[in-house]
C-alpha cells in the first residue's frame, strides 16, 4: 500500500471515530497554519536541520551537533492530543 492510500485511511479512519466539532477544529487549526505561509518555512525533504539542543530522557541538555558527530539520528516528535 502507498503512503498516499495509507494517510487516506488514516483521515478515513478519523472521520468517523472523531466527534465532528473536533474535527472541524482540527481543520480549521491545520487551514490557519497554511495561510500562515509556515509551508515556505518548514525543512524540506533531505535539508540538513539547524542545529538545536533539548533535554534527554535524564533531564541533561543535548545539542543536535553533539549527536550527529557519532552518526546519524533520527528523532522521533510525539505531539501528544488536540
């Protein structure tokens, strides 16, 4: 299955599980931001990201740099709820 037709079935999915005020929140959020112009700003695909620190799992400030410097890294975003 292609990446399109799964994220089809995921808003599919959402459609009728979320309540329709809640859903209408979400798009109208997600219609702001594109109006916003964010998309002009966003890293494209492949772009190196700036260089940034947040904390680990302990608490401890951790630059982007300092992790990259042993290898690759993949960070994974967690957005929580709406």
């Amino acid at each position: 299955m292609s990446l399109e037709k799964k994220l089809a079935a995921i808003r599919e999915g959402a459609a009728k599980r979320i309540p329709p005020e809640r859903l209408a929140i979400m798009h109208d959020a997600t219609e702001r931001l594109r109006q916003s112009g964010i998309l002009d700003r966003v890293i494209k695909p492949g772009a190196r990201a700036p260089d940034f620190t947040l904390n680990d799992q302990n608490g401890n400030p951790i630059a982007l740099s300092a992790l990259t410097a042993r290898g690759p890294v993949l960070m994974s975003v967690f957005r929580g709820f709406w």
